[in-house]
C-alpha cells in the first residue's frame, strides 16, 4: 500500500475513483489546475493534490450534475475569489507596515 502523500499512475488514480484513463486525459485538457508530472514516455504521475481535484471534478460532474463548463466557471470564480482576497489581506499587511513604519518613526524623534 503506497503512503497518502505518493505519487500515483494515471492507472492507479483511474481505479482508485472509477473513471476511465481517456476521461482523465480529457479532463486535464479541460482543467488546467490538474497538472501531473510527465516523466519518461509521456508517464503521468499524479501528485495528492491532483487526485484530491480530480475527486472534486468527479463529484461536481457525476453526483451534482454540472457540465464540464459549469465546473470550469465554478473554479475561475473561485480563484478570482482568492485572488480578490489575497490582494485585500495584502493592502491589509501594507497598512499595518506603514502603522508599524510610522511608529517607529514617532519613536526615533522621541529619542
């Protein structure tokens, strides 16, 4: 049994989750966040990650009834979500650093 965090085959993955190979060759055509590394001969080796995403694509897809679009949506709306906040925590961190910054300042003219 290979530890949770090994990498695993396109074979593997394929009867771990119970989806075709082609289907998860076709889904990395369609979602650019599964990203296996290609070794010799074009082998996929699928990190944690990827398989926890195909698992989510599956699930969305199969269980929930979206479409391949649906999905592709679902995820640009949820990266411009993380995006959109990671920008807010960074204006926040630049805040607090010119706070911090102008404290400092106030300090060295007391001295």
């Amino acid at each position: 049994m290979k530890s949770p965090q090994a990498f695993r085959t396109i074979s593997e993955v394929s009867n771990q989750i119970n989806i075709p190979a082609h289907v998860l060759r076709f889904w990395e055509t369609k979602f650019s966040n599964i990203k296996p590394l290609k070794r010799s001969g074009n082998r996929r080796y699928y990190r944690p990650e990827d398989v926890k995403l195909i698992i989510k694509i599956k699930n969305l897809l199969y269980d929930k009834g979206y479409t391949v679009k649906g999905v592709q949506k679902l995820f640009k709306e949820k990266d411009t979500i993380n995006r959109e906040n990671l920008n807010n925590n960074d204006s926040k961190f630049k805040d607090n650093l010119r706070s911090i910054l102008e404290d400092i300042d106030n300090i060295i003219k007391k001295l």
